[in-house]
C-alpha cells in the first residue's frame, strides 16, 4: 500500500531539501573545527568546551520541551483549528521564555559557582572565561527562544526555508572562524560575542519568516493553563524515556572503562561518531515523514497514517542500509583514511553500533506515531526500563570474561526488545493498526533484503584486497544489488508502480 501521491511528492521534496541541507552543514561543520581548533589554539579550544559545555547540559532538558512542542503544534495543524494552532504556538513562546528565565537564574548563580571553583580552568584565563559563560548563555536562550518557530516550520513542512536558515547559519560560524584570526581583540572572547550575534541573527531570521507565513506566529503570548500543563506532561514523560537511553549510553561509557580503559572509550566514541554520521542522512527522511504521521492520525485519516507506518519504517531501513553494507565491508580501510592510526577495537565496535543504528531506525516513526496519541507515560515508563536492562545485562556478560565487543550485543538485543514493544504497544491506538501486519509486511521484509542483497557484495569484499579499489567495486556493486532487491522484494506491487511513475516523471523532466 502506497501513501497518496501527494503525500509521497512531498515527502520526496522534503526528504532532498533536508539532504542538501546536512551535506553542506556536516562538510562545514567538519572544516569549521579544524579551523577553529587552529584559530583559538589547543587551551583556549579547551575552554570553550568546558564551559560551553556545562550550558549545553541544559539541551537535555530543552530537548523534551522541543519535541513536546513539535508534538503538539504538528497536531493542532492536522485538526485544522486555527485557534487552537494560534494558542499552542504562543503558549509554547511563553514555555520557552519562562525556561530561558530558569536556565539564566541557574547559570548566574550554580554556573558561576562552578566556574570559579569547581572547573579546571587557568587563572589568566578566568577573565575570559567568564564572558564566554555569559555569551554562551546568552546564545543558548536565543536558540530556546527560536524553538517554537524552528518546530513551526517543520510542522508546516517548509524544508526549503529550514534547510536555507541553517545553511546561512553554519556558513556564518565558519566566517567567525576566519573573522577571530584576523582579531585584534581577545580571540576566545571575540568568538563566544560573534557566536552570540549570529544567533540574534538567526532567531529574528525565523521570526520574521514565521509571522510572515504563518498566520498563529502572530499576535503576544498567551499563557492557557490546560495547554501549558499538557505540554510540560508531555515534556515529562519524555524526558524519563529518554533518560533512559542517556543512562544506557553513560553507563556502557563506564563498563568500557572498567573492563577496557581509556583506549577502548576512545575507540567506542569513534564508532559513535561515525554512527551519528551515517545515519544523519536517514534523519533526513524521518524528519519529512514525522509531521505527516502526526497529521494523519490528528485528522482521523487513520488509513494513511497506517501505510506511512508500514512505508516509513521500509525505506528509513533501505536508506540506512545502502550507506551501511559498504561500509560494513569495509570498514577497517575507511577507519584508516579517516584515522590514520585505528585504535583496537574500533572497527569491530563500528560494525556493531551500525546494526544497532539499523535497528532503531526501523523504530522512528513507531515513535512518532505513539507520541502523536499523546498517551505516552506507559510507553516512556516500559521502553525506557528496557533501555536501562542494557548496562546490567552488559556487565554480567563482561564480568563473566567475555570481550567488550559483548556491550553492543546487548544494546543489539535491548533494541530489538524495544523495538517490539513499541510494535506491540500500537495496538488499540488507533484502527486498522496491526503488530502482526507489520512484523510480515516490514520486519520479515527487510530481513529477506538485506540477506539477499548482501551476498553479491560480500562476495566482491572476499576475492579483494582492501583498498580504494575494493571499496569503490564494493560500494557500487552495494547500490546495485540493494536496488534491484529492494525493488523486487522490498515492495509491494503498488509501491512498485508508484515509484516507477515517479521515476518516469523525472526522467521525462529532465530530457525536457
């Protein structure tokens, strides 16, 4: 079963504005460090991070109230009441300032606090120190306050205008970087200021465009009790859920150390940021896909809600797995481009936390689909205590003697328990849902593909040596035999013909 072709159209739209967007973000991302590390200087670099970090630890928090925020305006935009749009977007600006109020009374007090007498910072730097904190304060409001329009865009599903406004900002903090090598002041204090410029920059960017295009981005906050309580509810309960997975990850941290030390930590961070890396493209489609599921089930449309929870899981999995198989095969000779010098462990702990990425890409759009229900405090209570059984179960493998490796096996196993719990979990939530359905039509599916598209591959990676050659034979051979397997078994009959139409259209285009 298809989505609509409507559906399909700007889901594919979006899916290539957001593609565009982190290709150009993540290339200046990378080069922007590099040039920041050589602008400031290893000490100076140092510092930022330390007490930039310590108003980072507020996104953890934040984080909850975003995705509350998405929650809740994506829902009153399928309702289609634009009152209540108009009422949930101008609470949601009165949640953000109240918590800005909160993060800048923390800050000015236990941050100080912690700056002058806890944190390992010299002396002659403590000067600049200080007004790094308070512009990296200043900078984390401004993004706060910016959230309810950056969820409004999205809810809207206007990728274009998202992808554009972080392009712009990615491109100015690369131009900073540049900027503090020529300056004739503090460097460390002239970046902390420049950074904090952009975001007023950013944050008028998307006030300006919100209340131009969208009619509830108008007027003053309102503060409306129920929708304040709601979405602080909501807020709540995610946050327990994903406390869960920020424990399973620190704990895992603290039983490499344990049983490994310092290297094997260091091995496993790259393996995380590659993971991070890779699946940022998949992220893409998820965030084009996300604010329909939660429309459809919003306006009753319960039909489609349920092909995009059978489509959306299949080609979010496809994705991933095209870009993961070559790298799966080659991942030894990708480190040591990357690296240079592959610490032990690093490219077992890559293959691993891939298939894990594999897993709980499959899961995205199951969560966005409970969370669009609003009936979430069951779902965060169960899934985060399974995320939590990961750091035990590790430990009773590691204490038994076996080897670290054995930390990702767990998490291979607590995700696929989550994952059908989630499954399952959907049942009663809305018509026509099926756990039965999905586990035939996607998990059964996606198991059949990636077994069969993987032999031609692998096969190719076994008579080669490792290098550029067998990667670009390996890699190509890889987008082939996924394609044709993907388009034969992967797909029903009408998503066939579909995607075949679509292709068509393009190819007709594009002649013309």
């Amino acid at each position: 079963m298809p989505v609509s072709d409507t559906n399909y159209s700007r889901i594919a739209k979006n899916t290539v504005f957001l593609f565009f967007r982190m290709i150009l973000t993540m290339g200046i991302g990378l080069y922007t460090s590099r040039v920041l590390l050589n602008a400031l200087g290893v000490e100076d670099y140092g510092i930022y991070n330390i007490v930039g970090g310590f108003v980072a630890m507020f996104a953890i928090v934040s984080g909850a109230l975003t995705s509350a925020i998405s929650r809740f305006i994506t829902f009153e935009l399928g309702r289609g009441d634009s009152e209540a749009i108009h009422k949930t977007f101008q609470c949601s600006v009165t949640v953000m300032v109240g918590i800005s109020a909160i993060v800048i009374i923390i800050g000015e007090t236990i941050g100080l606090w912690l700056l002058y007498n806890k944190l390992v910072i010299p002396e002659a730097r403590l000067d600049a120190a200080f007004w790094v904190f308070q512009f990296a304060i200043a900078t984390f409001v401004l993004n706060l306050l910016s959230t309810p329009y950056n969820a409004c865009i999205i809810s809207h599903e206007k990728m274009q205008a998202f992808a554009y406004i972080s392009i712009f900002e990615a491109v100015s903090k690369l131009l900073i970087c540049f900027a503090i090598i020529h300056s004739p002041f503090d460097r460390l204090v002239f970046y902390a200021v420049l950074l904090c410029l952009v975001g007023i920059i950013i944050r008028v960017i998307y006030v300006i465009y919100s209340k131009k295009n969208f009619s509830e981005c108008r007027g003053h906050m309102i503060f409306d009790k129920k929708i304040v309580k709601s979405i602080f509810h909501f807020a709540g309960w995610s946050f327990i859920g994903s406390s869960g997975w920020i424990l399973r990850c620190q704990g895992g941290t603290i039983l490499l150390n344990l049983f490994g030390g310092p290297v094997v930590n260091a091995a496993n961070a790259i393996a995380v940021n590659l993971s991070g890396t890779v699946s940022g493209f998949v992220n893409c489609f998820t965030t084009a896909v996300n604010p329909q599921i939660t429309k459809n089930y919003a306006n009753g449309s319960f039909h489609e809600l349920n092909k995009l929870l059978i489509y959306g899981p299949k080609i979010s999995f496809y994705l991933l797995f095209i870009i993961v198989l070559p790298v799966l095969l080659n991942t030894k000779f990708i480190l040591s481009i990357w690296l240079g010098t592959v610490p032990e462990h690093t490219v077992e702990f890559v293959r691993l936390v891939l298939i894990v990425s594999l897993i709980d890409v499959i899961s995205i759009p199951l969560m966005t689909a409970k969370n669009a229900t609003g009936r979430i405090r069951n779902y965060q209570l169960i899934v985060g205590g399974i995320q939590l059984l990961a750091v035990p179960l590790a430990y009773v493998f590691l204490k038994l003697g076996a080897r670290v490796e054995m930390l990702y096996v767990a998490y291979i196993i607590v995700s696929a328990g989550c994952l059908l719990t989630r499954i399952y979990m959907l049942n009663g939530e809305f018509p026509h849902w099926s756990s039965t359905g999905f586990l035939v039509k996607v998990c059964l599916s996606i198991i059949i593909v990636s077994a069969i598209a993987s032999v031609l591959p692998a096969l190719i990676a076994s008579k080669m040596h490792e290098g550029w050659v067998c990667l670009g034979v390996t890699t190509a051979a890889s987008i082939v035999s996924c394609a044709a397997t993907i388009y034969f078994l992967g797909l029903d009959k009408n998503e066939r013909k579909t995607l075949t139409s679509k292709i068509l259209f393009y190819v007709k285009k594009f002649k013309k």
